[in-house]
C-alpha cells in the first residue's frame, strides 16, 4: 500500500519536527569552504569522539610550529596570554578564567572541590558521565535524573533533588550525548530556584556549534555569583582535542578555589600558543559552523530516506534511533571497522554517530545496510 507523505512524517516520531523534508546541502566532498584535515591516526573508522574533522584553523597550526622551539621550557606567559584573551572575548576579569588541561580537568577540580563524602551531584541521564566518575571517587553520591520526553534536561525534576546535601548541579548544555538545548531563560529560573549553598556547572563544549543567535551562552549573564561555573573547551569547533586545553568562567573567588586544585603547568606552551591563535580566527569558526550544519543535514537526509528517527541535534553529533538493541548496533559496526560509543542507559536502541569525513559517513551508512534487521525490513 503507497505511503502518504504525511505519514512517511509522522513515522518519524519524537525528535524529528514536524514538517521535515529532505533538502539540498552541499557535499562534504565538494566543499568550497572546508576540506577535512589531513591528519588522521590508522585504524578503524571512529565516529565515537566528536571530534572538529576540519580540523584547527592555519592560525593555529602556524602558532603551534612557532612554539616547537619553546617545547624545553615551562609555560611562562603563555598562560597568561591565553588567560587574557579569553577574559576580554568574554568580557569577564582575567581573575575569573581558569584554564585546564582539557575542560575535563576543569570539572575534575569542580568535583574534589565542591564535593565529598556527605555531598551529592545532580545531574540528567543520559549526560557527560565524566563528571559522574570524579564525584564518585571522591566519596559524593551521584543522582541522575531522567531526561524529560523532549530528550532534554528535566529542571523541575532536577530541583525535586536538590537539597542541603547537594555540592554541585551539573548542566550539560547543549547536552552530551542527545545533542538537545535547555533554553536559557530556563536555565536562568532554574539557577534563581537551586539553594544558595549548592554550585551550578552549566558545561558548553559545544555551544558554538548551535549557530542560532538568538540563543545566548550563559556567559551572557555578567552577574556571576559565587555558585555559577561555566566551562569550555578547545577540543570541539577550534580543532584542538589533541593538545587538550580547556577553561572555566566563574566568579573571582569561586575561580581561586577551582584554581588552587589544578595541575601545575598544565596547559603546555604548545596548546597555549594554539588556542590563543584559534580565538582569533573567528572566520575559521564561522566556516566550521556552517559546514557542520551541512553536514548534519546530509546525515538526517540519510535518516529520513531511511524511515529512520533521530534527535534534532545542535552540536557535530546526532543520535539516532536504531529500533534495535544498541549494543547489537555498535557490535555490528565495530566488526565492520567502525567505532560507535557504548549505549547511553536508558536509551538503549540510540546510538550517538560523531559527523566524520565524507568517506567515513558514506561507509557509516553502507555498513548499515548491512545491518540484518535493516535488510529484512527493506
């Protein structure tokens, strides 16, 4: 029997709006504006990392092969270089930036600091389990959240958690691994109603991939009290994820906590030099982005021509819904030289696909249409 249009659409379920069509976007392959970066390790195909496959922009990669000559000395200003540069971007006192080995460092202290034994995390699942670890390892118990049925952060549920015992609320935003906005006039209400006595980590790794203006970081908000943390990373749309720098925003004297529990020297004199270089070339940034939207369209064209569902992602990742065991899904494609992450509980038949080269999302997808359950139902 033929299939409406209409409800071709309406298989495609939650996570897909309403009116979706398949539209034109220019190849990956043919791009004017960016080519992949050359610099690729061998091995299988990974599609787990969410990785800038456009790699760093050519003002980065020229300030990194200046630094190659200071690689036998210890940081020195480099930091405080890239300490200034961040601070007036943001418009914030130098004294509120603290700079990490990756933003992974930066919620490593957020935990040791704001959390122990007695203390809890509050957080949504599915979500950056990485803070989840170190708030365990230092004796905090963790509550996870369940998302709400937009896929998204449950805020009113989240506050349902939170009391005297809570250390630190953790936000994801855009959130890892579903890719979905908590808006931010709602994060704004949410943090008014969290107590006083409980610290407020809003992560955006991937807030410049969301290319909506209207959409405001929550850096935008200049009142930083002594509970809000803010952190960032090099390693998504600047291209930097393998000299792992990253930073956090906060009030001064919330910053001098956070700063006293950091590694010493740990940004190097390299990834300094790089990430300041990479924050001046906008352009670079602008291009990443737009590429990026290209690229997640032609990734949900292929779902749709598939009568598939995914989620209506704003960063260089989707999650898709199989309609299969996840753990299936991901045995397949690692058999077939492709690496997916391990399923995300209790989404167990989504499976986060990073956006990669051309070749390796024209193989992501002929390698699913190997999958069995796909080809039975063909």
């Amino acid at each position: 029997m033929p299939i409406s249009r209409r409800q071709l659409l309406r298989r495609f379920g939650t996570g897909m709006a309403a009116g979706a069509v398949i539209l034109p976007v220019k190849g990956r392959c043919n791009s004017e504006v960016l080519q992949p970066s050359p610099g690729r390790s061998a091995g299988p195909i990974r599609l787990d990392r969410n990785e800038n496959v456009y790699g760093a922009s050519q003002k980065a990669i020229a300030a990194m092969r200046e630094a190659e000559s200071f690689a036998n000395r210890y940081p020195d200003s480099e930091g405080d270089g890239l300490t200034n540069r961040i601070a007036q971007i943001h418009g914030v006192a130098r004294e509120q930036v603290v700079l990490g080995c990756g933003s992974s460092e930066v919620l490593r202290v957020q935990a040791t600091r704001c959390l122990g034994p007695g203390k809890k995390l509050v957080m949504a699942s599915p979500s950056w389990n990485v803070i989840a670890d170190f708030a365990r390892s230092v004796g905090a118990d963790v509550v996870a959240v369940p998302l709400n049925k937009e896929f998204g952060h449950d805020l009113t549920a989240m506050l349902a958690h939170i009391d005297s015992s809570t250390g630190l609320v953790y936000v994801c935003n855009p959130n890892n691994p579903t890719g979905t906005l908590t808006r931010r006039n709602d994060l704004i209400a949410f943090i008014h109603r969290v107590p006083s006595m409980s610290y407020v980590v809003i992560d955006e790794a991937y807030h410049e991939y969301i290319g909506a203006p209207s959409h405001e970081t929550s850096l935008a908000d200049q009142t930083f009290n002594d509970r809000i943390i803010v952190t960032r990373t090099f390693s998504g749309i600047h291209g930097l994820a393998g000299l792992r720098v990253g930073y956090g925003i906060a009030a001064p004297r919330t910053a001098a906590l956070l700063a006293a529990g950091l590694l010493p020297f740990g940004v190097n004199v390299v990834a300094a030099r790089a990430a300041a270089a990479a924050l001046g070339d906008v352009e670079h940034v602008e291009a990443c982005v737009q590429q990026n939207a290209n690229d997640r369209q032609a990734f949900l064209n292929k779902v749709i021509a598939r009568m598939l569902r995914a989620l209506d992602s704003h960063t260089n990742f989707v999650m898709l819904n199989t309609g299969l065991p996840a753990e299936e899904v991901v045995e397949h494609f690692r058999k077939n030289n492709i690496i997916l992450p391990h399923p995300f509980p209790p989404m167990n038949k989504y499976v986060r696909v990073s956006l990669g080269e051309c070749r390796d999302m024209q193989e992501f997808w002929r390698v699913w249409d190997l999958l069995p359950a796909h080809r039975m139902a063909m």
